[in-house]
C-alpha cells in the first residue's frame, strides 16, 4: 500500500464514521417524533404525577433533547444501549441472545448468494444480448418486483405443504444435528438467497458492462484475444471494485428480506427482535436494533470501498 | 417516445386494469368486502367465490379489489410527494450549488444508507401506525433517491449550451429552472417515479405484512397476506392471492418502464 492509497482509505473511514454519526442522529431524532411523554405511555393514565416524575428522570426525560441523544451514543459507543421499556431486561443481554442465531443465517446465506450472483452476473454480462441474457434478466426482474414474502409463501406452499421435504418452521428449540438444521433452514435461505441473487447479479452485470464496453477491452478484441481471455484477464481486474460495491449494496436489499423472512419463518434473530420492539413500541430495543442493522451495512460498504480502492490498478504504482 | 412492445402493451393493460379496479371497487366488487358471507373459511376458488374465501369467511375477490384502493392510492401519493420533495431539492442543489447543495446531499446520503424498511420500523415505533404516518414515512425514505436523480439530470442540463443562452440573455433563476431545465428533465423523472412508485408499494406491503403498516378494518394487500397467513400450512388461496395482486402490479410497472425508457432497469433504489 503507497501515500496515496493510505490517503483515500483514511477519507473513506473518515466518510464512514461521519455519515455513521448522522444515520445515529436520524435514528435518534425519529424515534423523538412521539408527541407526548414516553413515561406517561409507559405507566398509563391511572399513574400518580410522583411515580411519572420518578420515571421521567430515570429516563432522563427531564434533561433537553440534545444532552439525551448524547447519553445514549456514549452509551452505544460503551456496549450499552439501555434498559427495554417493556420487560425491564438490559437491551445488550436480549441482542447477545439473538445475536448468533443472525449470524448464523447471514453467512450461510452470504454462502449460497455471493458465488451464484456473481457467476450469473459475470456470465450474462459476457454474453449480453443474447437469449441467455434476456431470460436470466427477465427472471432477476421479476423477482427483484416481487415482494418477498410472496416469494417465502410460495416456497412454503410447494416444498412444506405440497411435496412435504421440508418443514414449514425455521426454528425448533433443543439440540439438533446438522442435517436437521440444514432441513431447519432451507427456506428461509432459499428465500433471502433468491432476493440476494436477483439484486446481486443485476449490479454485478451492470458493473462488469460498463469496463466491458470500454476501448481497451475493444482492443484486446481487435488484438484477437478470446472472450475468456478478456473478461478473466483485461475486464474483471478493473471491474473488481464496483463488483464488490455491488455486492456490499445489495446487503440493503437483503436486510428487507431478513426483516419479512424470520417473521415468516418465526426465527428467533435480530430482525424478529426488532419486529416486535417495534409492535410493543420498546424504543431503546429499536434504536439499539436499527444502529447495529446500519452500523454493519455502513461496516459492509466501507469494507467494499477499501477493498475497491486496493483493487485499482492505477492507484497501484504512484 | 417509441412505440410499445408487444410486452410493454400487456404491461400497460395490466397497470390500467388496477387502477380501475381500484376507482371502481364498490360497484365490480361482487359482495362489501366486510360482509361475513359464508362459513367456509379459507375455502379453495370456486364459481361462487373465484378467489376463495378468507379465515372468517369473506369473499376474497371484493376484499382484493378494495384492497387496491389502498395500496395504489397510498403509494401513489407518497411516489408523488418523494419525487416533489426531491426534485425540488435536487433543482434548487443544482441551480445553488455551493454549502447548500453540500449539506443536503450528505444528509440525503446518509438517509440512503438506512435501508428503507428499517427506516419505516423506526418511525412507526414512535409514531404508531396510521396512514398519514404511512405515506409521511414512505416520502421521506425515498425523497434522497428522487433528489439524487434529479440533481444529476439538472446538473447535466445545467452545463448544456441552451441554459448558458438563457443565463446571458439575462434570465433568473426561477425562469431557467422552469423554462428551460424542467421540460428536460420530464422523461427521467417519469421513469424514476415508477421504479419508486415499486419500491413504495413493496415496503408498505411489507410494513403491513408485519402488522405495522395498514391497520384493519382498513386492508391494503399486504394486511390480507397477514390476516391469511395461518392458512399457508394448507394452501389457502387466500394468502397466496393478494400477494400474486402485489406481483403482478409491480412486474406490470417495471415492464411497463423498461419498455418506455428502453434498456434494462439497473439503478437500486
């Protein structure tokens, strides 16, 4: 890595952190909209004024609104959102319970997209145009269109109900073996897979064309190399950077999928904790869900951009 | 504008027949959509009822025709507050330039980066769930997309020989953007108004899906997958319909689209 690398990728960090702080603020301030009192919501209208002011501090709802959004980002930034307005438990302790089921979910799925988006992105964008091209495209269409519990529905009617290979609930407490779980999770894989793959390949074709219609791969054709040969060797080395922006954008796509699939699946993960904060209005929960959902996508994206900014051949010898 | 392919003029009907359906639910819907008309929950297509019933026994095909109403009207109105917002932001950034243009397009960035259905999670804990909040929601989260765009077209309008004229002869500001940037700007902003007018309708279904979008009685297509969705473990017509409803509008409009503007549509949100 040179000057000017280091220069670029201490800018995107920077750029990072900063758009972090204001997606902090916006979470902040909309979850403030609420007219009324949090404490007067939470207690009910028979509560006594001393027990709504007791609460009103504990809450530091007695303090401006600026000094609270301070509070809960130093509590953020030192692991700890706060107390659940609901069921009293720390929010940390109820997202490190959800936490690894999430994880567990996001990379066997990141597993099945990732390789077949790109396969499918880089085959059409070589030949686009053609019939191939055409019907792959007019599928990804389709099911970028689509919602996606049409898509979860669907499966469950055909592989649950129909043919009876899978079972329809993602979740089952107790121990279990791997081939159970893999049974457990096919649909709602096969699902985040299908949204994953469709928005996925689309960027990935989108990227690759635009360094494919360049004049230097033209003359590589004019020079008589194969169509292998360019995409391999001329086109994807300087399609790699916006191939992996595509893939780390699409996770936004993808993080709408998560949020329909495990209700529909009843899966035990974060996006199904942040769910029903939001049906019993737990805002702390919220926050603290939402923050950690754009932290990681803002993570993924800065990720992308360090990794096209390595990437780029012409930053390389300066 | 060309001609329509044989697909764009499926697409078109399709579009069209929604929104008549929709204009015109009370008087095609074959029973009120809250009458209770049979004790056969949940029942298979039939010549009585072609979309089946749903879990109390009501007809699914008037529930799916009000059920437009709800979906096409709601997220028509917030596209078309998005797409005011933003190319009203987008023109002014462009026409200003400088710390204005700078300062909105971070903020709007860092909206961008807020995925969109988390976004309306977020209002809906504070705010509850109601229609006015609804749309509200819905045109702020896509206001920075209809701002991006806009703001490049004009920026690139902004540059071309016929404005620098215009800015010679003397003319205003107010007058450039609406004499000679405007009229220029009609087809990308058609176009990106449909693109968003999709996603609109997919996060409001998928709010109320979850039960936090429409509330009943009211029902937009979304709240009828979820008031249905305990009759997927055996098939129900009347989960799978109204989704199909959803489907088949936004596939309509994305085709529809795709063969106005020609190409393939590649932008995300």
């Amino acid at each position: 890595m040179n000057a000017a690398m280091l220069r670029l990728v201490a800018l995107r960090l920077v750029l990072g952190l900063l758009t972090l702080l204001i997606v902090s603020a916006l979470v902040f301030t909309a979850t403030e909209l609420l007219p009324g009192d949090v404490a007067e919501a939470l207690l009910g209208q028979s509560a006594t004024p001393t027990a709504v002011a007791g609460l009103r501090a504990a809450l530091h709802l007695d303090q401006p609104a600026w000094w609270r959004y301070l509070l809960w980002l130093g509590g953020l930034l030192g692991g700890d959102p706060g107390i659940s307005l609901v069921n009293r438990l720390p929010v940390a302790a109820q997202i490190g319970n959800r936490l690894p089921n999430s994880l567990k979910l996001a990379s066997i799925t990141a597993c099945v997209t990732v390789p077949l988006a790109l396969t499918l992105g880089i085959t059409t964008a070589m030949w686009r145009g053609s019939r191939y091209d055409r019907i792959v495209g007019m599928g990804i269409i389709g099911i970028v269109s689509v919602p996606e519990f049409l898509i979860a529905s669907l499966a469950v009617l055909v592989f649950a109900v129909k043919l009876r290979w899978l079972p329809a609930l993602a979740f089952r407490s107790g121990p279990q073996d791997f081939w159970t779980m893999l049974r457990l999770l096919a649909m709602p894989v096969g699902t985040l897979a299908l949204v994953g793959i469709g928005q996925m390949s689309r960027m990935t074709r989108a990227a690759l064309v635009t360094v494919l219609e360049s004049s230097y791969v033209e003359m590589a054709r004019l020079k008589g190399a194969g169509p292998i040969r360019i995409v391999l060797v001329h086109a994807l080395p300087n399609a790699l950077g916006p191939i992996v922006n595509a893939v780390a954008l699409s996770t936004s796509f993808l993080l709408g999928g998560v949020i329909i699939v495990e209700t529909i699946f009843n899966y035990p993960g974060l996006a199904k904790l942040m769910v029903d904060a939001v049906s019993t209005r737990d805002l702390p929960l919220v926050q603290a869900c939402a923050m950690l959902f754009c932290a990681a996508y803002l993570a993924l994206v800065l990720i992308a951009d360090v990794v096209a900014i390595l990437a780029n051949p012409r930053l390389r010898q300066r | 504008m060309r001609r329509l392919s044989p697909i764009g003029m499926v697409a078109l009907a399709v579009v069209l027949a929604w929104a008549l359906a929709a204009l015109f639910a009370p008087l095609i819907a074959p029973y009120p959509p809250g009458r209770i008309v049979t004790r056969d929950s949940l029942a298979d297509l039939s010549v009585a009822f072609p979309l089946g019933t749903d879990y109390l026994g009501r007809d699914m095909l008037s529930r799916v025709l009000y059920g437009a109403r709800y979906t096409l009207g709601i997220a028509l109105l917030s596209t078309a507050l998005a797409c005011l917002m933003g190319v009203t932001l987008g023109l002014t950034a462009a026409a200003r330039g400088g710390w204005f243009d700078m300062t909105v397009s971070r903020v709007l960035d860092a909206m961008i980066s807020v995925p969109s259905l988390l976004a309306a999670l977020v209002v809906v804990s504070s705010l509850g769930s109601s229609i006015p909040v609804l749309i509200a929601a819905a045109a702020v989260i896509y206001t920075p997309g209809a701002y991006r765009l806009s703001r490049a077209v004009a920026v690139n309008i902004n540059a071309m020989d016929f404005v620098a004229v215009a800015r010679a002869r003397g003319e205003g500001t107010l007058y450039l953007i609406r004499a000679e940037i405007l009229p220029n700007m009609i087809l990308p902003v058609l176009t990106d108004f449909g693109l968003r007018f999709v996603f609109v309708v997919l996060l409001l279904t998928g709010m109320s899906f979850l039960g936090l979008g429409i509330q009943p009685p009211n029902a937009d297509w979304g709240t009828l997958v979820r008031e249905n969705v305990e009759g997927l473990s055996f098939g129900a017509p009347a989960v799978i319909m109204p989704a199909l409803a959803i489907a088949t509008l936004t596939i309509a409009v994305n085709a529809l689209i795709d063969s106005v503007a020609g190409g393939r549509v590649t932008d995300g949100r």
